[in-house]
C-alpha cells in the first residue's frame, strides 16, 4: 500500500482517519471464522444450561448470536475480549501496512494496547448503544482512586482502530465522530447503566457538527484516543460485528494493570509478537 505523508496531517486535523479496504479478504474469513466458533460455544453453553433447545446450527454469524440470545437477551456478549487470543485475529491486529501507517502517527515503538475487542452489535438492544464518549475518558475513570489525572491520559500517544466485518452503517449502528473534537483534551464523562457518556451542555452541542462513519468489511479507520464519537443502536435484524483496538507508542506506560503485547520495535525487532501462533499462546494481559 502506498502511504500518503498527508495521512498525518489529516489525523491531526480531523482527529481520524479511513483507510479503505486496507485488510484483505482472507484475514476477514479467518476472523469470521474464529467468532463463528466462539458463537458456537455460546450456543453449547446456553444448551447445557437448559436456556435454549435449538443450536440454530443452520444460521451464519449474521444472526446466530441473535436467535441465540433472543430469550434471555441481557446475558448476551457485548464484547469478547479474552477470547481474542486464537490465530485467526493475528492478521487483524499485526497487519503490516495497518501498523505502517500507525507508524506515521505514533512512531516505530508500537505496543498493542491492552483494550482489544470484538462487538457483535445485537438488534434492538439497549446495551448495543454506545453513547457518546472519548476512550481517553475510559482511561481516565477507570481508575477511581483518581490516581490518573487528565493530563497523564492527554499525554499518550495512542490512537483506536474500527474495521467492521460486515458493512456498518446507520441502520445497523455504525459510529459516529465529531472531527476535530480530540483537540479539546479529556473532557468530564458520567458514567450509565451500561458506558459512560459526555453530557456537559458545552460539549453535547458538538454532536451537531456528528459524521457518520459508515464503512465496508476491509476498511478501517483509525482515531485519536480523545476524539468524542458515539456507537449508533443497532435498528437492523441483524447483527453489526467489529473489531476494535488501540495501539500505543511502546516507550509510554499503559496506566492500566495490563501491558498489552508489542506489535512492532524497530530497537528490538524480535520483542515483537512474530506469528499468529505466538499471538494465540498469548494472554490478555
Ligand atoms: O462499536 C461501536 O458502535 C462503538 C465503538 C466504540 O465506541 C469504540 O471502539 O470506542
């Protein structure tokens, strides 16, 4: 892929970035594949427990988890994380170009964050609305001891990425950024039922300047870890799955128990994670 020099710039800028279809098709089929096995061992569990009588065996990842969950709804997944660790992820987040052009904005020390997740955005749920946020506030009030202070989380070097694994858009609950917004640090979030959210009227009146990030299985977009952006409810019948993840500058700490894994050093290449083996022998930690 040829990098443009501009893409920094316009990162800057807007606070965001979209590479279109930048992930290949077989590293989108291994990951499909993965989550449909991960799908089939929620369908194994909610049969044992008596929960469901059919294992909807003949439905694909667009609906299984759905009709899976119908009956019992809040107990669905609204993220799998831990279970990320099989090889079939590996092509997502250790994508060559991908971390070439995360290179451009965080520099060659590239440490995959320790907040890396998959969504399957269920219908009609109220779980599956993402309200409007900054991750950079994620950080922050994840540590109630206030032990980590606003400018701790504005200092690091980190940005997010978004690929969708099967078109995302407003229907099905696609994000929506205000560009630009990452200029204005970490800004004070209340914490709901389900995620937190900015409801200061000084901001909220940003979310009229909102843009739809409405993207197709191969791209992705990258964002600053500070830019507000919402995740839309899903208002389809089918089920709006993703990836997401963060990468950060590998010199800086992560302000989190956790150490996530390195995904590129250029001072000491062999640090990094080598192949989707390694990465499944790996741990979420
Ligand atoms: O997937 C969504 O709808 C929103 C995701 C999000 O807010 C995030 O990745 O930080």
């Amino acid at each position: 892929m040829f990098i443009k020099p501009e893409w920094r710039q316009q990162f800057d800028e807007e606070g965001f970035l979209v590479l279109e279809q930048i992930i290949e098709p077989p590293v989108i089929a291994q990951a499909r594949a993965e989550l449909e096995k991960l799908v089939d061992q929620q369908a194994a569990r909610l049969l044992k427990e008596g929960k469901i009588k059919s294992l909807f065996k003949d439905e694909g990842l667009e609906t299984r988890i759905y009709s899976l969950f119908s009956n019992c709804i809040d107990e669905a997944p609204k993220s799998f994380r831990r279970e990320l660790h099989l090889p079939g992820f590996y092509g997502f987040f250790f994508h060559k170009q991908l971390l070439d052009v995360v290179e451009l904005v965080i520099g060659s020390e590239i440490r995959l964050y320790p907040n890396y997740t998959v969504r399957p955005k269920l219908p009609d749920w109220e779980g599956t609305r993402i309200w409007w946020h900054q991750d950079g506030g994620y950080t922050h009030y994840v540590h109630t001891d206030k032990s980590i202070k606003s400018n701790d989380v504005e200092d690091l070097r980190m940005l997010n990425v978004w690929s969708p694994l099967v078109p995302a858009r407003e229907l099905n609950g696609c994000m929506q950024f205000v560009p630009g917004s990452h200029k204005l640090g970490v800004v004070p979030h209340v914490s709901r039922r389900y995620y937190l959210e900015i409801i200061d009227p000084k901001y909220t009146a940003l979310f009229d300047n909102a843009i739809s990030i409405e993207l197709n299985p191969g791209d992705v977009v990258l964002f600053s870890n500070l830019l507000f952006h919402q995740g839309l409810p899903n208002r389809s019948k089918t089920v709006r799955w993703n990836l997401d993840w963060r990468y950060q500058d590998g010199q800086q700490p992560t302000l989190r128990k956790e150490q996530g894994h390195i995904a590129r050093s250029e001072s000491c290449p062999s640090r990094a994670v080598q192949t989707a083996d390694e990465w499944a022998k790996l741990h979420f930690s």
